[in-house]
C-alpha cells in the first residue's frame, strides 16, 4: 500500500499577469482546467510547474502536483497561480521521483475549496491512485448517488471524485480493467492523466472533447492539453492521444495503446479553435493561430464593412482581425490598447462592476481612432456586457462609425463539458435575434461569422450537418453526448430578454 503526503498553500496570489489573456469581467467564457504529466524524468515536479505555467491560461483559481519516487506519493496544491504557489523552489524538494502530474483549475464545478483542487489522489487495493481531470461528466451526480447509495464517501465536490470511486468499487481483477469499466459508465468530456505505482495512463474520452496530446523529452514522455506546454518544457510533440484511446505507460517508458469504445466519430470542442487553446498551440494538426486568422478572411468574405480601420479587442481578436484585415485590405491597427498589470479579477455580481473591469483592462487609442470608421472584431458575445463597453469606448474616442465583427458565430448554448458558461437565458444571442443585439451594443452593425465559414477556416469543406466533424453545441444546440444531470429544461435554457 502507498500512502501519500500532502501539501497544501493558501497563496496570495490573483495578482499576477498570465501569459495568456484571462480577462475575467463575468463576460468572457472559460475553459475549466489544463493537465499535465510526465513519466520518466529527473526532478518530474519541476517539469510539470513548468508545463502548467504554459497552461495557465486554462485555469487560474487552483493549482496541484503529485509526484512518485517509486515507493510513496507526494503532493503538494494550493489556491492561485502556479507561479504563487510554487514560488517556494524548496517545495520540489518535497515533490521528488521521476513521475509527476499536475492540474490548473478554473473551478467552479463542485466548488473551488481545497478539497477540490486536483490531482484528487486515494489509496487504492493496487496501491496509490491519482487523477486528473480536464472536462466535466454529465452523470456524475447521477452516479455519485448510487454509489454514496451503497456506501461510498466522498471527499470533495468535484465531479472528477466519481471516477476514483467507480474504480475502487469495480469488480474486475486488475486496474486497468477497473478504469475502463469505470469510464464505460461515464458520459461527458474528459482529458485524464492518472499516475499508479506501475506508472501513468492518459487519456480522452470516446468523441475527443477536450485535447491531449503527447511528447517526449529525450526518453521521458509528456502528456499536455496543449502543445504550448510541451514546446516550454523543451518536449517534441509527438501525437495527439487519440479521441477514445488509454495510453498506458510503464517506469521503463514502454507504451501501450487501448481503444475499449471502439470507434465512434471524434466531435473534438470546436471553440478550442476560436478561443481557449493558445494562439501558439497545434490543434488536429492545425495552428490554432492559422485557424483563428483564417476566420478573419472568413468573416470579411461573409460580412465586409465599409471602414478605414481593422481595429482588434486584445488579446484574443488579434489574429482574426489580421485576417480580416488582410482580406478587406482595410488597414489593421492597434486601435484598443490592452494593460498589461491589471491583475486577476474575482467574478463580480452586477453589470455595473463589470463594466468598470472593461474600463481597467482596455483603453481607446484615441489619437488613432478619431473620426475613423472602425471594424471592431472580436472573437465572441456571451452577456454582451463587454462588447457594450468596448463600443462606447470606440465612440467616446470619436470613431464615426464602429462595426461589430464576431470570429465565432452566435454562442447561444450553454457548455456542459468543462467551459464556464453562463446558463442560457444570460447569453445575448440566446435572448435577441441579430438586430435586437446590434441595438443593445450600440454598434452601426453587427455580423458573426457563419458555422460553415467557422468549419472552413478549421480546414473543412463544411459543417457535416448528419456528422458533424466537431462539438459545436455552444453554436448549434446540437450535444454529442447525453447531459442525464441536466433536466431538459436546463439544456433549453430561460430565453426571455
Ligand atoms: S459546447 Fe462549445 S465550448 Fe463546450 S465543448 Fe462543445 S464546442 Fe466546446
């Protein structure tokens, strides 16, 4: 049996910058979590605080790391940014072995306490267990109450505890028959890395939802949500793991692959493409910086506007408006100035003080907008709130004219795997029709780009409406997977302005 020993920091941190825009005004969608492990390297721990540096962008409340010295587990987790929390270099000293993995948490499934913060771990009858989880199960309450039903005890909130549970009550002889018995009974997203004595197993649910991908150190291999972590860790990618495939991977770094779901089409999430993954990131083989310009060409093919300038909402606008730019051959310029030191904000209740969050991160180039007629793009509406502000901002600075372009076509679905959403009836294009937010935003026009133009810049032909070639639902309604948690009425939504 292993027995593990933990760490935990209350850390002063949500005060530093991530590399990434994080904006957090109440309007801006969420991924939840990023992942990260490696097997088979010297000071694993460190790799890993690296590899989740590179993936704070995916989650900013919460960080943890387990590590494996071969005989026992170590963790070590606390509240705030991985550079808070591990700022302390003594504390890898008590993260030591040569496996370790780790999780960024945005929260906000079950909870952001300390129980809740990831990698969740439990001794197991094979010995240590931990686990990571990027996604969300769409069952898991249903499961949690037949199994605290016969007997279970739950340690946290987290959705993510079902799956340790499901594991230690299957019947089957050896672990990984447990694990895949268990994932047989989950339904939802998942990206996981769990670390055992006999070493770590990553893998993606059957559609491939959330992304993982693998890589190599010289002999060590690397798992990541994105491929930014594994280029920072100095790792060459190597694949994707495959949507609906185990990876297991022994102390020798011998590999095998297990495909138990068979082989159902991949729905991969197609808003990683337009905003959650970084712009330096590879998706499906794809530059997810290419994928984002290209739906600037898209939307200035589908939507063009008379301006005099492509002006970008940073940081995450930019490549689309370059390529908006560079197809309307209007001139893009730096018309928004971001700031760079405003430090994470908590969620506040009430328009009013988001909107003076929007006031605090953005400013008007004034000296360059005035009098311009100005295409804004940005790259989606969720409240409205924000792109309210930024268009007042424009006019305030004395552009003549401000037209609204959207590199994602209308959001008016709420995610159920792993993006904080909010519930359908706060999301603008859930309660007005095109028109009706044109006028909330008070913009002279409004147009989002189309899905199949959004499945074009991606590299399709077009949006396979029979089967579609990605989870779309926050756009189209259209779920992959069943939500038992979420009664019919939640899926729908409250729509009423
Ligand atoms: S609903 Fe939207 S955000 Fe959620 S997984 Fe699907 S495409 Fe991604």
């Amino acid at each position: 049996m292993t027995s593990i020993s933990q760490h935990a920091a209350l850390s002063d941190a949500f005060r530093d910058e991530t590399p990434w825009d994080v904006g957090d005004d109440g309007d801006t969608l969420h991924e939840e979590c990023g992942i990260f492990g490696v097997i088979g390297a010297r000071s694993a721990s460190s790799v890993v605080a690296l590899g989740l540096h590179a993936l704070q962008h995916r989650g900013q409340e919460a960080v943890g790391i387990t590590s494996f010295d071969g005989g026992e587990f170590f963790s070590h987790r606390g509240i705030g940014h991985v550079a808070h929390v591990f700022k302390n270099q003594d504390i890898f000293a008590d993260l030591p072995g040569m496996m370790a993995s780790g999780h960024v948490r945005y929260s906000t499934t079950g909870g952001s306490g300390l129980r809740n913060i990831q990698p969740l771990f439990a001794d197991l009858a094979d010995g240590g267990f931990s686990i990571a989880h990027n996604g969300n199960i769409s069952n898991a309450m249903t499961l949690k109450r037949d199994l605290v039903h016969k007997g279970s005890i739950f340690q946290s909130t987290s959705d993510t505890e079902v799956i340790i549970h499901l594991v230690a009550t299957s019947r089957y002889p050896t672990l990984l028959d447990r694990f895949v018995d268990a994932l047989r009974l989950i339904e939802g997203a998942y990206a996981l890395i769990c670390t055992t004595p006999a070493g770590m197993i990553a893998c993606r649910d059957p559609l491939g939802i959330r992304p993982l991908v693998m890589g190599r150190i010289g002999s060590s291999v690397v798992f990541a949500s994105e491929t930014v972590a594994l280029d920072v860790v100095g790792a060459d990618f190597e694949r994707e793991v495959e949507p609906g495939e185990l990876l297991v991977v022994d102390h020798n770094g011998v590999i095998s692959s297990h495909r138990p779901f068979g082989d159902p089409a991949p729905r991969p999430c197609i808003f990683e493409q337009v905003y959650f993954s970084r712009p330096d990131s590879i998706l499906g083989g794809q530059s997810v910086y290419q994928s984002r310009r290209q739906i600037g060409v898209e939307l200035a093919k589908e939507a063009p506007a008379d301006a005099d300038l492509v002006v970008p909402v940073p940081d995450s606008g930019v490549p689309a408006a370059i390529g908006y730019a560079a197809e309307s051959g209007i001139p893009f310029e730096l018309g928004i100035i971001r700031s760079h030191y405003v430090g994470r904000t908590f969620i506040q209740p009430g328009d009013s003080k988001r909107h003076a969050e929007v006031k605090r991160k953005h400013n008007a180039n004034r000296a360059l907008v005035a009098g311009k007629r100005i295409v804004l793009i940005d790259d989606s509406i969720v409240r409205g709130t924000t792109s309210l502000k930024i268009v007042q901002m424009m006019r305030d600075a004395g552009a003549s004219e401000v037209h609204m372009r959207i590199a994602s076509p209308p959001t008016d679905h709420s995610c159920f795997y792993g993006v904080d959403t909010p519930e359908r009836s706060k999301l603008l294009a859930a309660r007005m029709d095109l028109e009706a937010m044109a006028d909330y935003i008070q913009a002279d026009s409004l147009a989002f780009v189309s899905i199949d133009g959004l499945y074009r810049a991606v590299g399709q032909q077009d949006r396979n409406a029979k089967c579609p070639q990605f989870c779309d639902a926050c756009f189209t309604g259209e779920y992959p997977t069943q939500l038992t948690d979420y009664d019919a009425d939640a899926v729908a939504g409250e729509t009423e302005a």
